[in-house]
C-alpha cells in the first residue's frame, strides 16, 4: 500500500492514517522559521573544512542546551561532544570503537527497530532483545541476559565456549555493551533511577560500556514529569557504585536534533562521552559522515538564542501533551489497553483481544487488515521485539491531531465485536 499517496486530512477525511513514522511534525513551523532566519547569514568561513566533530559554535550551544535540560546540575565540556550526520551516524562509529563483530550487545526488550540494523550492517555486532522487569532486582536478570546471548551466539559461530584460543571460532563472544533508550521507543516511558542506577553497577562490574540513548529527552509531556540523563545520575551516585573510576571509559550518551527538535531530515547526532580514547578516534571517523557547516551554524545561532530556545521546548511540550490527550482519550473510550506515555511520541497498546490467533502470523493478519479495512497504519510489535504478539507501537506526532481519535474509532469500529465474540466464546467453554 502507498499509503503515502493519499493521506488524511480534514479535506480527505477517508484518508490513510500513518503511524509508523517515528518523527515529530507538531512543532517543525516553529524550526523552520528560526532556521531560515540563521541559515541566511552564515559567515564565509563555514565554506571551509572545520572541526569533523562539529564546529566549536554548536557544540558551545549543545553543552549549554544540555546543562539547561536534561543534564542538569553538571558541568558539560564542549570537547567531550562529538556531532555526527544523525543518531544513527553516532551510534555506528560509537560500536565501530567499542565493540568488534561478533560482540554482543544487551537491549532491554521492546526496542526501536533500527537498532538491529544500525548495530549489524557495518559493525556486525549482535543486538540481543531481553525483557527486562523493573520490579524485580536487575543484575540476576542481566546475568541471565548475558549468559543466554553468550552461549547461543557462540553455538551459532561454532566457538567452542572458551574465553582464549586461536583460529576461527575459538573466542566466545563479549558482551560489549548494554544500549537503552529513556525515554523509550516504543513504550513512551522512562526508566526509573532505581533502574538506570543498577545498569551502571552492572556494566561497572561486569566492565561493560553502557549506552543510553536520550534522544527523546527533552520530549517528555507528562503533568508533573521530568527526564535526568544517565550521565547526570552517575556524577550524583558515583560514591556508591563500584568502580566509579571506570565511569568516563564505560558511559556514553547519545541525543540529537532529530525528535526533539522535529529536525530529522537535518542529520545532526550528538554524543556525550569523557573516554578520551574515543573521542580521539572519532576525530578521525568524523570525516565520514560530517555535519555540513551552514546547518551547523543555524543550529548553533539558534540555539544560542535562549529566549527563542526556551520559548519552543515550552510549546512542544504543551503541542505533544494535546496531542496525546486525543490519543488517549480515544483509547479508553474504546476501551483499548495501553501504556499510559508520558515522554517521547509513543505509545504502547494491546490488540491482543483482535488477534485471529495468537501468533506472530496472527499479528500479521491482523496489521494486514488494519491496513486494508481502515487505512491505519501502525507498527507490529515483533518489529519491535515484543515478548508476544498483539501489541503495535502507535507514531502519534507525525500526522495531524486531530487524526489520531479518527484513527482509533475506525480500529474500534471494525475490530471491537471481535473482542466481545471472543470473550463469549471463553465463557462458553468454561
């Protein structure tokens, strides 16, 4: 379906309803204009090569922005952020430095789909879903994670278990890093500090690096909600965990302008990282996939401006909190389970009720039919790794609004007698 070609709108209102896409076009008027402002005066120097790991302006304007978000209450050296051609960029070259193919890399389960595909295409590392219950201790339920990936990539390679060897097949595979996302795609949550705390002990102990992708941190809505980077966290609890001096080495966080700037199609990645080794390494990658100077002289007048920079975050916060309201709103009056979201543009919910069976092919059928009964597109929960099937992740920040209670009461209209169907059928049987 080219479900592209004839979208909804007020003026087509049987249009497709598309909430795959994981971008946020609520407050892009906002962007555009004070970009096409600072993209018109840029000096003549920008013409030239500059600093591959983004020019000193923008990463000035960067480690302020921070310092006044989500990592407040530590100081943010400009020299410890590397500016790359998007997320996916940095999280690339990050892997290409701190793990080797064949290495594993733990991802608390559901997760971003382009995961499995940025970490695997050139750095041939192993993404490793795991389900991970913040209700329960963490670090026996990493161990099982750790374990389970180890021996089942390398019974795939043939290695023969050991952790020494030569020749082909004779390592067992490293667990290089645990990488997780908060708030999180496609859950629409955070983590809890309790939670990010016991990762870091885990990759400390285990001298794991730790990952956490914060890209959607300065998107967070929730009445009375707010967003603390992993970075900020282990400044502030280095006293009690183990071998805090392995912190600068191990920690990286990686951001950038995509979602919560709704500048996806900019190309601007961000990580904060204190491993000296690294940054030097991406010295040299950054070469490869470089920032073009006028965007990174917009970015960095724009930034700068704080009155400007204050003024959007408050209304895309308030944007992204209307328009979720008519999300779920529309939910519970359908009476569809879902995660409550509070950050990020996602949210979480349960169509397990309108499976035809079960099954991840179940799943399938059932998206197949969204798509062609009710020109709703959604994203299928095995995409995303979920622990069974029936649950579709909801993109509700690229199309209108006022789309979003459309799409849910054509779901509901068509689907909702399957549930009750299905209900009596239990009670018959028992």
């Amino acid at each position: 379906m080219d479900a592209k070609s004839r979208q909804w709108s007020p003026e087509d209102p049987e249009g497709n309803i598309i909430l795959t896409v994981a971008e946020n076009r609520i407050s892009s008027d906002i962007v555009r204009d004070r970009l096409s402002q600072a993209a018109a005066d840029f000096p003549e120097e920008a013409l030239t090569y500059q600093d591959m790991r983004g020019i000193p302006a923008l990463r000035q304007a960067l480690a302020r922005l921070l310092e006044s978000t989500f990592m407040k209450g530590i100081s943010v050296d400009p020299d410890q952020l590397s500016v790359s051609a998007g997320a996916g960029a940095i999280i690339e070259n990050l892997f290409h430095c701190i793990a080797g193919p064949g290495d594993v890399v733990l991802i608390p389960a559901p997760y971003y789909p382009a995961f499995d595909n940025d970490l695997q295409v050139k750095c041939g590392v192993v993404p490793w879903p795991f389900h991970l219950d913040e209700g329960r201790p963490l670090g026996p339920q990493l161990n099982a994670a750790a374990e389970a990936a180890a021996d089942a990539t390398a019974a795939a390679s043939g290695s023969n278990g050991t952790e020494s060897g030569s020749g082909p097949g004779s390592r067992r595979p490293r667990v290089a890093a645990l990488l997780f996302t908060s708030p999180n795609n496609p859950l629409g949550t955070m983590y809890s500090r309790d939670t990010v705390v016991e990762m870091l002990r885990w990759c400390l102990e285990h001298e794991v690096h730790c990952v956490s992708d914060e890209i959607y941190g300065n998107s967070v809505f929730g009445e009375g909600a707010s967003f603390t980077s992993a970075e900020v966290i282990a400044r502030q609890e280095a006293a009690g965990l183990p071998h805090p001096e392995r912190l600068p080495d191990l920690l990286h966080v990686v951001w950038g302008m995509s979602k919560d700037f709704c500048a996806s199609g900019l190309r601007v990645g961000c990580l904060h990282s204190r491993n000296t080794q690294l940054n030097k390494a991406l010295d040299n990658l950054g070469y490869f996939c470089a920032v073009a100077n006028p965007v990174q002289w917009a970015l960095a007048a724009a930034l700068a401006d704080t009155a400007w920079l204050t003024g959007f975050l408050d209304t895309n916060r308030r944007r992204m909190a209307a328009a979720y309201g008519q999300l779920e709103a529309a939910l519970t009056a359908a009476g569809i389970p879902h995660v409550t979201a509070d950050s990020a543009m996602f949210c979480w919910v349960d169509l397990r009720a309108w499976l035809p069976e079960p099954t991840w092919a179940g799943e399938a059928a059932l998206w197949e039919e969204m798509c062609r009964e009710c020109r709703v597109l959604l994203t299928p929960g095995e995409q995303c790794h979920a622990a069974e099937p029936g649950f579709f992740r909801v993109c509700w920040a690229w199309m209108p609004g006022d789309s979003l209670p459309v799409a849910v009461r054509r779901l509901a209209a068509h689907f909702g007698g399957r549930a009750k169907q299905g209900g009596a059928a239990a009670a018959q049987e028992q």
